[in-house]
C-alpha cells in the first residue's frame, strides 16, 4: 500500500481506480505503519473519500537518521573522483598511472575488511529534512553540492538488541531520500579530519519523498530501481541490487546495546552510480533535482540560493 500525508489526514493510493483516498480517522503515518496488514487492509477497504495527494507534505518527522554504505562499486568510484577533484595532483597522477598501467582498482580506493565484517553507517541531522518540492538552499560552506539516490525505510516499532529476523519485522514502510553532500568539505574532511569524511559534509540537509510504501509491499528492497533527472534529463540509473550486508543485519547491528523507535530512519545508502559525484557532474544552483524509485515515486527540491535552511 502506498500512503501520503496530507493536511486532510492520511491517504491511499487506489491504483485500480487510479484515485487517491481518505483513510477515515487516520492522521500518523507512523501509528498506521504499526497497524497489522489486515487492519490496514480494512481501513483501506473502509475508504470512500477521494483525496488531493499534491497537498502531501513531510510524511513523518524522523526520530533519528542512519545512513549506511552497502555498495563496494560506490565507494570505489566515489573516492576515485574524490581524489580526482579535490586532492593534490600528484595524488590523482599516482592514482591514474597506477590504474591504466595495472588495470586494477588503485588498493587505497577500496574499503577495508572493515567495511565487509560490520554494516557501515554515520548518524545524519534528522532535524533539517525538507519534502517533495521544497526548494533546496545552496549552503554556504560549499562549493560543490551533491545529491544521493537512496532508498530508506522507517521503523514503526521499537527494537533492542533484536535478532535479525526481529529487527525486520520493526520495519514499517520505504520511501525516496536524498542525502544532500558537500563534496569538496568531504574530501577535505576525508584527507584531515580524524572524525572522517562526515563530518560538515553531511549534516546540512536530508530531503523525504511524499511517498510510503508499506513494508509488505516490498518484501524485496535489493530489487529496486532508481534514476535521477536533473531539469528533465535522465543523469543516471541504478539498481539496489548486491548490498553488502542484509537489512536484518543492518538493523540488528544499530540496535545493539540501544534502542530504536517508532520513527527512527534508516537509508540504505547511495545506488551506485546515483550520485554527481561518480559521474563527475555538478548540480548548479536554480535547477531541479528530482531522484525517483520505482514502485515508490518521486522527490524534487529546486536549488534556490535565496531559500533559507530549514
């Protein structure tokens, strides 16, 4: 089931009449993504209302936020262009030579064991979240903004030290992110800072699609797909397929030794190959990003750098 909050209350997608409706009573997203599927099911079926899905703002407002990385190619093609960008040319010059004379991945560009023992994550600013077609700030401190396809999902029951298949079952509903970077922050950050690679460079902005899918409508994330269009052209694609590590394991790992809680977010990271960053293509300030993923919908901010931080 697809859902979008509105001023009205929470709605539904009625695909087979091609309508959106009322759910009668329902007003938290995250009270109803709690909701067993047959209680759902018969809200839905209770419905008779039409409804106005472009009155849908923020669908929730996120408890926290955890941004993982699961895609070896990502990384790998991220650092490249980080290097490549942003530090000392001798270092891209070692970097290339070694590439074209070997025909290997320079060593250095690849994650550590680390990044295949242990699930991979920093925690992001879950107050500056902005919706499906809010306009975007250019923020002050960088010259190089950059977006990030990822699809996230919402826990909609608390977990502790859960089980895998626990920690699953908490997951209430997907939706579109974008993990909003500044990428010449992160390379400086990356190259001096002994926090690592997040730490300005991410904390600025996040922005949530209008869309939710509920968890058991998508028993398979790492089958999803995903583009990016930027004024109307297509920029990249990509597919979720290959994490390196499970959502069960992911999620057991968070909640380790703490509590997560209805509301409490979790992004599954880049799609490879859906950021401007690995493509060498930079965002400018009065266009249109929009990242959509199939099955879920859309999410478009404009970047107006008159628009203030949210």
């Amino acid at each position: 089931m697809k859902l979008r909050l509105t001023p009205s209350g929470l709605i539904a997608e009625d695909s087979e009449n091609d309508r959106w409706v009322l759910l009668p009573g329902e007003h938290d997203m995250l009270a109803f993504l709690a909701k067993s599927p047959e209680d759902r099911a018969a809200a839905f079926a209770a419905a008779r209302e039409p409804a106005d899905p472009s009155t849908a703002g923020l669908p929730f407002h996120p408890r926290s936020m955890r941004a993982f990385m699961l895609y070896e190619s990502h990384v790998i093609a991220s650092s490249r262009m980080l290097v490549k960008d942003f530090f000392p040319a001798p270092m891209w010059r070692a970097v290339s030579t070694f590439e074209r004379i070997t025909g290997k991945t320079f060593p250095k560009l690849k994650p550590n064991d680390r990044f295949r023992e242990a699930p991979t994550f920093y925690v992001a600013n879950h107050t500056s979240v902005l919706a499906d077609g809010q306009d975007m700030w250019w923020p002050s401190h960088t010259s190089f903004l950059d977006f990030e396809l990822e699809l996230a999902c919402v826990l909609a029951k608390p977990i502790a030290d859960a089980t895998a298949e626990e920690a699953v079952d908490a997951v209430g509903g997907w939706f579109v992110l974008n993990d909003w970077s500044a990428r010449d922050v992160q390379a400086d950050d990356a190259r001096r800072n002994i926090f690592g690679p997040v730490v300005k460079s991410k904390t600025f902005a996040n922005s949530i699609g209008a869309d939710v899918l509920t968890a058991d409508a998508l028993p398979d994330w790492t089958q999803t797909t995903g583009r990016v269009r930027v004024d109307g052209e297509v920029w990249c694609e990509g597919s979720a397929a290959n994490p390196q590590h499970t959502l069960g394991a992911m999620l057991a790992y968070c909640c380790a030794g703490e509590r997560l809680d209805a509301g409490d977010v979790l992004s599954m990271g880049t799609i490879p190959g859906c950021c401007g960053l690995e493509l060498d293509r930079w965002i400018k300030p009065g266009q249109t990003v929009q990242l959509e993923i199939d099955q879920i919908g859309t999410l478009s901010n404009t970047i107006n750098p008159t628009a203030v931080p949210v």
